[in-house]
C-alpha cells in the first residue's frame, strides 16, 4: 500500500468517527523506511468516589484505545501524550492504565501535570514511565521531555499534596506557577543529542508546548528559548505536544511545532481571552468553538507525515470539516491548506 492509499483508507475508516486519536506518519524517500505511530492524550480519567469514575473521560480514552487497535497498517508504536490523571491519584492512574491496557501494543508515556503534582510523580515513576527518555526508531531519534516541573519554593509552599495538585489542576488560577523543563533535564538533553548525527530527523514529546503561547494558562514553558537552542543544530525537528487540547502549530527556526488533540475536552483559545497578553502562533487558524450538543466535539486526529523536512500534518476532526496544515517549502512554515470553516451537522449523531 502507498502513502496515498494509506491516507485514504485511514481516512474513510476514520472520518466519520468520533476519534480522539493522533496518527502520526513519517514518511522517508525510500518507502520501506516509513513508519507511523499512534498518539493519544490528555485523557483526564477522574475518580468520583470508590470505582466511580467520570464516564465522559473514560469514553474518550476507551474510543481512542478501540480505533488505535483498528488501524491498518498498524502503527509501530503508540505514544500516550500526558495527563492520564485529573487529580494525580493512584486510582486515576490505575484505572487509565486499564483502560490503556487493551491497546494490542504497549505504549509509551509522556508526563503531564495532572499526573504529576499530588506526590510529584512518584507513583508514575513506580508505575507508567520514566518521567523523561529517548529512544530510537527506524534512522529518528525520539526524545521525551518532562516539561511540567516548577521551582521547589512553590512545590513546597502548600498544607497538603492536594491542595498542590489542586492548584495546578486549574486552567485559570494565578496561584499557580510557570512549567519549565529545568537544568538538570536539558544538561541530560544536551548530552542524549550529542551522540545524535546533526542530519538524524529528530522528534520532541513534550507535555507543555515548548515555547510561549500565555502564561496565564501555562501554555508556556518557561526555559523553552534554551531548549530550542539545543535542537537548533539538526535539520529536520518536530516538536509534539498535548496539554492545550486544541490545534496549534508553529514554525520557529528550524522547529515545526504541532499540538495533538485531547480525548477529553477541549480547552478555549488563548485568543478569547482578549484583555490579556497572549502569542497564540499567528500561523495558528482556530478549530472552530465547540459546540456542547456533541459529547466529543472539538477533539480529533492527525496524521503527521515529515519527508526531507517538510512537515504535512491531516486533522480529522470528528463533526467538522478535515483540515491539512502542510510545510510550505516557499514560505518555510507550516499553513493551512483547508480552513475548519464550516460546520458540517450530522443527521445521525445519536
Ligand atoms: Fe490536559
Ligand atoms: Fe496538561
């Protein structure tokens, strides 16, 4: 099967469907050396009480597992994007294992803060996933990066790891504090890239963008100019992340930037937010605002082909228009080729 035809099957199989699930595609000159992988994220399970959980999240993350295991070719591995976790508790995680569980491949994990900040990602650590890593796959180097970490003073100043959490769970809360990959993590990140060949396509996983969109919401990371600058030196880089559970993309230098979809909700654009400063991508055309009436809405799934450093990226968006943001090699940044203007209302939703 080409890339073309693989394309078109992914998509008649999974257009029509409320799939919260990233399919990413890297394409090479030679075919045999393609691949693709899977992504799925911020699924926000949340205990209610005892084994009462939210059921919306869990639907969300269960659909993302179910079509993850449909998909044909198969994708050679599956990355889970961060926040398994509303609340950090060991139950949450547990259960979002469980559900995770069913994939027929077993995933790799990025941290998010939900995950993180009850008891600072310990049980992650003993359970899921290192909290960073790289690792290599078919001529790319993959690097996973906890970007969620803040200054001890913070982490240390609350009553209780709940009340943490707590304050790091909200969107909007100024007590707050910015993320950052921090020191000790890009002194490891400098040194993982300098046994990597400078022309080897590498690919970042981050939970928080890698650059500054508004703080207000941590949108942001806080040393993502010196992270950057270590991934300044290759040819080809993409930068992947979730935790903002809406499209984004950029191009800043040499780094193409896509954000991954949420299979819980979507969160509002910076942009709405109009009395405060905010650098939402200007490159960045907006999903269109969710509408309630659809369970599912405003999540979706991409598929992310790079081949000689360009960069196509195919949103399927569930009840809305598809959308292609592609790598224009004239203008060196990624645009849209297909806007999400039009709603297209199903007559058989429910
Ligand atoms: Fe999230
Ligand atoms: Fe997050």
């Amino acid at each position: 099967m080409n890339r073309r035809d693989f394309l078109k099957q992914s998509g008649l199989l999974l257009a029509a469907s409320t799939l919260p699930l990233s399919l990413v595609e890297i394409a090479f000159a030679k075919a045999e050396d393609n691949f693709s992988f899977a992504y799925i994220s911020d699924a926000h399970i949340q205990q209610i009480k005892g084994t009462q959980f939210v059921r919306n999240w869990d639907r969300g993350l269960m659909r993302a597992v179910a079509e993850a295991n449909l998909l044909d070719p198969k994708p050679d591995f599956i990355m889970f994007g961060g926040d398994l976790a509303q609340l950090g508790k060991p139950e949450e995680i547990d259960h979002g294992l469980e559900i995770l569980s069913a994939l027929h491949q077993k995933p790799r994990f990025v941290l998010g803060e939900h995950d993180f900040y009850l008891d600072m990602g310990e049980y992650w650590a003993k359970k899921v996933s290192e909290h960073h890593y790289s690792f290599d796959h078919k001529g790319v180097h993959f690097v996973v990066l906890n970007s969620i970490l803040t200054h001890d003073e913070w982490s240390n100043k609350w009553s209780s790891p709940e009340e943490r959490m707590a304050m790091m769970a909200g969107l909007d809360n100024p007590l707050g504090s910015p993320f950052m990959v921090g020191e000790a993590q890009r002194n490891w990140l400098k040194a993982d890239l300098d046994k990597v060949d400078k022309t080897t396509p590498v690919v970042v996983f981050s939970h928080s963008p890698l650059q500054k969109i508004y703080k207000g919401w941590n949108f942001w990371t806080d040393d993502a100019e010196q992270v950057q600058a270590l991934l300044k030196p290759f040819n080809k880089v993409t930068v992947i992340y979730g935790h903002v559970h809406q499209i984004q993309y950029n191009q800043i230098g040499n780094i193409s930037f896509h954000s991954v979809m949420a299979t819980s909700w979507p969160w509002p654009y910076p942009s709405t937010y109009a009395q405060a400063e905010q650098f939402l991508p200007k490159l960045t055309v907006e999903m269109n605002r969710a509408d309630p009436f659809f369970e599912r809405d405003a999540t979706g799934w991409q598929l992310i082909d790079i081949a000689t450093g360009n960069t196509a990226v195919h949103y399927q968006l569930p009840e809305n228009k598809p959308r292609t943001v592609a790598f224009n090699p004239e203008t060196k940044r990624p645009e849209d080729s297909e806007y999400q203007q039009q709603r297209e209302v199903p007559q058989t939703h429910y």
